[in-house]
C-alpha cells in the first residue's frame, strides 16, 4: 500500500522523507518520489520506479534539500508502475500532491479540467486532485481554505498532502477512508500515513480523523472537522512496544495479536470503501477490467489460509454467484488440473513465501488461468510480485506462529473480493453490497465486543485442559471457521482436534462421542440453526460435552453438559469473522493452562518457505 511522509521543520528534512519511506516500504512499492521546497523557493522533485533505495540513490547523485517536503511509496491503482505516474504529482511548478487511496470521480474531474486547460502528465487518478486544487487557489488564495473546498468536490478515498512554493509555511492534508498521522515535534511537525514512518524524529502523534483537514505549521497545528469545526484532536504519546515487535502488556505475541484484531481489521478495510460499495481498484490498476472477464475463482492456499479460502467459496457462491473451488496448494501443484475458462486464479499467504503456494501460483500460469491475484500480508514477497493482482491485508507483522490477525484479515479481504467481483459482473442481490459495506465498518466494534468475552472463555477452557480429543462443528460458512477452531487448539494445545461439517456427525464421526470428548460448535443463526440444534441432541445423547458459541438471538440455553456462549449479534455473512474470536481464545487458554510453547510450538515454523 502507499505510504506518506511529510515535514515542515528549520532543518533540511529530505534525510527525514527517504527514512520515514524506507520504513513503510515492507508494505510493497512500485515507485517512490518526493518533493522538497528548496532554498531557491521552488519545489524539485525526484521520482524512481522501484524501491526508495533506488529514490535514495537519486538523491544523492542530485542532491536536494529544503525544510518543508513530502514524499510517497506507490502501489499502483490508477496507471502503471512508471516515473510519470509516481507521486508527488504537479500542477504547474507550485503545487505538489502525495495521495493514498482512489478518487472514483477521477474521470469526470479530469475531463473538467482539461476543460480549464490543465494538462496532465500521469494516467493516475491522483493528479486530478492536483490541478483541482490549483484551480481552486484562482479564486480561494489561501491553501488550506481552498484545500477545506477542494476535497468536497471529490469522491472515493483520500489520505493526502499538498505543499506549494507560494505558502511554504505549512504542510496541509486531508483524510478521508486513508490514514493518517501527525508527529509532533519540537518546533517541527510531520505527517505520515502510518506512524512507523516517524518513530526517528518524535513519539508523540495525534490521528487524524475521517473527513479532517489540518494545516501543519512548523510550530502550530490546526485541524477541522468533517463539518468544517476547528477540532483537537489528542495528543498520543507512543510506548515502544504497541506495535512494535514487542509482547508489550501481553503474555504472548498470540493474544496480542488476538487483540489487534479490530485495529488491524479495520486497517484493512480502509482506503478500500466507498460510501456503499468495495472500490474494485484496490485491487490493482486492471482489475476493473479483468474482473468483468471472470466466470470462476480458483483459490489456492495452506493451512490457515486455506481455512479462509473454504469461507470465501460460501461467500463467493452464496453471494455472488460465481462459481469457487478451493485445494491446499501441495494438492493442486502435484495433480493435473482442468481449468474451466475465464477462471481467476486466487492464492493466499501470510507471508507470500509459501513454498507451496508459490509453486501452485508458477504452475497456474502455465495452465491458461485468466489471471492470478495474491491475498497477502506482505507487500514486497514473491507472491505479490509473481501475481497480476494484489490485495494486501494490513495485519502488521504477526510473530505468533499459529496464524491469528492473518487470517481475519484475510476473511475481510475476501470479503471485499467477493463484493468486488459481485460489483462488476452484477451478480449481486439488490441491496447487498450496500448493507454488507456498513457492516463491514461495524465489524471492528463487533470484534473488540467479542474480544471482551475473554474471560468467559478462559473459564470454559478448563474442559479441556485434562482432554486429549476435541470435536469441532459448523454448518455452512462456520464449518470452515470450525477447521480453523480445530487447527488453532491442535497447533498449540497438541490436543488432537477434528472438525466436522454438522450433519456429517452421524456418518461417523458420532462413535467417538463420550463424556471425555468435548464437542465445540459455532451455530450459524440462519435455517440451518434448527438442524444444528438436531445435530447437537445427538451429541447430548451420547454424554458428550457441548460448548455451543451462538447468536445471543439464537434461543439457545445451558442446560445438563451445555454451555452456551451468548456471541454478539452480527450479519449471517460477517458471522465467519467474527466466531473466529472466540476458537482462538479458547486455544491460547488451553494451551496457557497445559504450559506449551504458544507462540512458538513443536515442531512448527512461521513462514513454510519448504516443501
Ligand atoms: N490511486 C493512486 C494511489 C494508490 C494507492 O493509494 N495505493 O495504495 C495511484 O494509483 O497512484
């Protein structure tokens, strides 16, 4: 994803942009550039595809300098990977624009402003953004007021910041759907898209909101709100330790990163929403294009990501109406394949070195697949690179062995991918992306509500610390977060689990039923709850412990050997999402209270670069 720096300071600050990059470069680039106001009093600019080392390189060979800047790491939406199209963009040689995210009116603006006269050099959607505002400046001199007018005439999602050589007094910047941070210092400011990229030059931060515009004086700094209300916004000082790869407060990276979940969740739905629809260009310049094109999705993954893949084809089907096969990908690379036509080939990956996977994704290209998209958590791995398509999952980096952020925020990709496809091939019911867009902004409040559940769970967990078998059921959608239940205790509890669709218990699996085998169930809250709730009798019957996690509008109740575990109410469709929650929790306490290694279990490697 791109990244933003930006500073006003009385030092020269270019050493200051290229670090700050460097540091939000493992998100993946394509290009990296700034823009510096020179003691000259003009802006220059340097632009390079590829890594911000090849910018440092730039620089040096022609050195700039100046106190006021900013700078970008692109990751193409709108036009190629190019010189001409990497940030910052010009209008004139005044006025200079670094963006995140993707302006959805972008065409008819342009279109507008050629109209005016301006001429454009990029085939992004950003540059509009640009000679908008230098129009706007005509009859509103004053930047940050004609910043405050400009951002009102554009729609989709915007993280952004401007520098002009007549008003070098200041940075401004706006954040509407794409972060963005100011780092306060002493007698300078800066701005960034994340605040890694300013942890060199302060500790204390204050977010931005959405719809905010603030105006970044060296020594001042002054923000409004969405409805144009001079606003503070507080002033957060940073602990070493929040984010970084430090267990901080916690126990364990793995419960830490069971907490991050909202934070992370929600970071990846950002810069990717629309106002009641996915913004399908996330996904890459072509995608809008080669999305029409699709008739079948192909998803290829390991282990935990392969659990999200098996959530994805109910979504993909149910939801969309296209058609899905998913296969673990040490299956799929050894066997003949048959590809339907029109096919997309959709792999999913952590760490997007999986041996395995990246051998499915060389050997789908030889296969005639239409085109291949990663679902990633890193943007500079071989998967992302090798793929045509990329959607990065902002989880941050996940040191746990046993994948927890990773794979919630893979759903939540996947989700946005099923809505995307639906989006452009029409496929969807009335209604349904609208409703599934507002659900998805509530989701991080619906995740930090079942995080509260904690300690409940860590109570049930006594069941089965003493356990050496457990039974995880689901029906539909669940099922797969079931597998993913069961993956999760086996991984660091080394209790042997299985999962089961629900009505499958009684073609087998019910013999091994007996009070010393607890079953685990995440009940749907759709028609298939009453078979279920069929299915779960049958278990009772036979003396098995039931530990049921249900809509709390779901009617179930304790009873005799059955505890119910009331889950805050949420969509059907999100419901994946959200029950994963409680199956990690239950297997980091069991394993806590069997004393194994949580984060870093036997036998077990993070990143499975090996066949
Ligand atoms: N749409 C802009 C910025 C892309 C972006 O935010 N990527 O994460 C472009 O294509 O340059």
């Amino acid at each position: 994803m791109c990244g933003i720096v930006g500073a006003v300071a009385e030092r020269n600050i270019t050493t200051i942009l290229i670090e700050g990059l460097k540091r939000l470069e493992y998100r993946g680039y394509d290009s990296a550039g700034l823009a510096v106001y020179s003691a000259q009093g003009a802006l220059e600019r340097r632009r390079r595809i590829g890594k911000v080392s090849e910018l440092e390189a730039a620089v040096a060979a022609q050195p700039l300098s100046g106190k006021l800047g900013i700078a970008h790491t692109r990751w193409a939406t709108h036009g190629a990977p190019s010189e001409h199209n990497a940030h910052p963009h010009f209008s004139g040689h005044d006025l200079a624009v670094v963006h995140n995210g993707i302006i959805e009116n972008h065409e008819e603006l342009r279109e507008q402003l050629k109209g005016l006269g301006y001429v454009f050099s990029s085939e992004t959607d950003t540059e509009v953004i640009v000679h908008l505002l230098h129009h706007t400046l005509k009859t509103q001199p004053d930047l940050t007021e004609a910043l405050k007018v400009a951002v009102k005439q554009l729609h989709g999602a915007y993280g952004l910041a401007v520098i002009s050589a007549k008003q070098p007094d200041r940075l401004v910047a706006a954040r509407s759907g794409s972060p963005l941070v100011i780092g306060l210092g002493h007698g300078e400011n800066f701005l960034a898209s994340d605040q890694l990229a300013l942890r060199q030059v302060t500790d204390r931060f204050m977010y931005l909101e959405e719809g905010d515009i603030a105006e970044i004086r060296r020594d001042k700094v002054s923000i409004w709100n969405q409805a144009g209300q001079a606003v503070q916004r507080e002033a957060v000082q940073y602990h070493e330790g929040a984010e970084a790869a430090d267990k901080g407060e916690y126990r364990h990276f793995m419960l830490k990163e069971i907490h991050e979940q909202p934070t992370v969740v929600q970071r990846t739905l950002e810069g990717r929403l629309g106002s009641d629809h996915v913004l399908v260009q996330a996904f890459g310049p072509q995608a809008a294009e080669l999305f029409a094109k699709v008739r079948n999705v192909q998803i290829v993954a390991c282990g935990t990501s392969y659990h999200a893949g098996m959530v994805a084809r109910y979504w993909l089907e149910e939801l969309a109406g296209i058609p899905c096969q998913v296969e673990v990908a040490s299956e799929f690379r050894y066997r003949k394949v048959v590809v339907q036509p029109d096919t997309l080939f959709v792999s999913i990956s952590q760490s997007g070195e999986t041996a395995d996977t990246l051998a499915a994704l060389r050997n789908a290209k030889e296969l005639g697949f239409l085109a291949s998209l990663a679902i990633c958590n890193v943007g500079i791995s071989s998967l992302v690179r090798e793929s045509d398509l990329t959607l990065l999952t902002l989880a941050g980096p996940e040191i746990g062995v046993a994948s927890t952020k990773a794979f919630t925020t893979q759903l939540v990709s996947l989700m946005l991918l099923t809505l995307a496809l639906g989006q452009v091939r029409g496929t969807l019911g009335a209604g349904v992306e609208a409703d599934l867009v507002e659900q998805l902004r509530r989701l991080p409040v619906r995740l930090g509500e079942a995080l509260a559940m904690d300690a409940t769970i860590e109570k049930i967990s006594e069941l089965f610390a003493d356990k050496h078998h457990t039974l995880f059921l689901g029906r539909g959608a669940q099922f797969p977060v079931a597998m993913e239940g069961a993956l999760k205790l086996k991984e660091i509890s080394y209790i042997h689990a299985e999962a089961y669709p629900a009505g499958e218990l009684k073609h087998g699996p019910l013999a091994l039923v007996d009070n010393d085998m607890p079953v685990v169930t995440v009940a749907p809250n759709n028609e298939l709850l009453e078979k279920l709730k069929s299915n779960l009798q049958e278990v009772r019957a036979r003396g098995g412990q039931l530990v049921v996690f249900a809509d709390e509008q779901a009617r179930m109740s304790n009873g005799e050997g059955t505890h119910v575990i009331a889950m805050p109410h949420i969509a059907d469709a999100l419901a994946p999402i959200l029950y994963t929650i409680p199956l990690q929790l239950l297997s980091y306490y069991v394993a806590v209270l069997k004393g194994t290694d949580v984060d870093q279990p036997r036998n077990l490697a993070k990143s499975v670069t090996v066949e």
